[in-house]
C-alpha cells in the first residue's frame, strides 16, 4: 500500500484524529441522505463510528461553486454583504440554479438562500440528444443522414461546443 494507507501507512494514522471532511452534495440532498453519506464514509474507515459530528462538513455544490470563485475569478471585487447572487450549476443531465444573499465575508463567508434550489433535467447529455435529433430530421434520409455520420457529427459537436466554453482545465465564469 502507498503512505496515505493500508497497515503500514504512516500518513493516514498521523492524520486521523485531526482532519475535517467537507464534502460537496447536491443541492437538493435532504438530511437522511447526508445521513447516508456519513454512514458511507463510517463504512469505508474514512471516519471511525464514533466520531465527533463536526468532523464532517456538508456544502451543497452551488455554494462550493462560489467559494471556488471567490479563490479564482476575482471574486473579491463584487461580493460583498448585502450582495444578492445567482448560481447556475449546468451539468451532465441537470442545471441547478439558487440565488444567495452574502452576509458576511470576514472572518468567513457566509451565504444564505433567497431561494430554494431548483433543479431541471436539462444539462448537457440532454443538449447532445437535442443536437442528434435536430440533425436527423434535417438531413433525414439523405447521405448526410446515416447513423455513423450523425453519431460523428454529435461527437464533433460535444468537442467543439466544451473547448468553446472553456479556455483552461476549470470552467470559469466571467465573474
């Protein structure tokens, strides 16, 4: 096994008693699943049965997302407490989207809902989709029309529509 685990790890049993776990969820995870979530992480002997609850840390995806801006697109600029904000969180299959309002950024931030998450089925695998079926009925039975071209045609588009959208290996905003 490496250092970070196993019976002769050195790294992990250095750190057990003193790490945090903050982990990202979805925004719409209840209790009961992060419940689960915790009892996973018991199971896996990341955290051991009888640790102290403020050892792991829940944050929903779209507050993540912030704090991630904050760290890297300049945030600091613009948000303030008072600031009302939207993320939007478009991914494989759903698009997330909440509104926050900052209440506070020193010593930490703070954010708190103006409103509920709402999640639609509507992310990317679902535009892929769309692209296949506008691209069927637009070349139908024609040549351009068969199955290994449209799969092709769909496969350069996914390429060419994620390499327009992202110019380094995080997907920015223009914050």
């Amino acid at each position: 096994m490496d250092e970070w685990g196993g019976r002769r790890g050195r790294v992990w049993p250095r750190l057990d008693k003193n790490f945090v776990v903050c982990m990202a969820i979805p925004n719409g995870w209840s209790i009961e699943e992060q419940e689960w979530l915790r009892a996973a992480l018991v199971e896996a002997s990341i955290l051991p049965k009888d640790h102290d609850r403020d050892r792991l840390q829940f944050i929903s995806e779209s507050e993540g997302s912030v704090h991630f801006a904050v760290q890297h697109a300049r945030a600091g600029s613009w948000l303030r407490p008072g600031t009302v904000f939207a993320v939007c969180d478009a991914g494989g299959s759903t698009v997330d989207s909440v509104a926050y309002r900052c209440v506070q950024t020193v010593p930490t931030i703070q954010l708190e809902e103006v409103t509920a998450s709402e999640c639609v089925q509507a992310g990317g695998a679902l535009v892929d989709m769309a692209v296949l079926d506008l691209l069927k009925k637009r070349f139908g039975t024609t040549k351009f029309g068969a199955k290994e071209r449209l799969e092709a045609a769909v496969r350069l588009f996914e390429r060419k529509a994620v390499s327009a959208s992202s110019s380094s290996p995080y997907q920015r905003s223009p914050i």
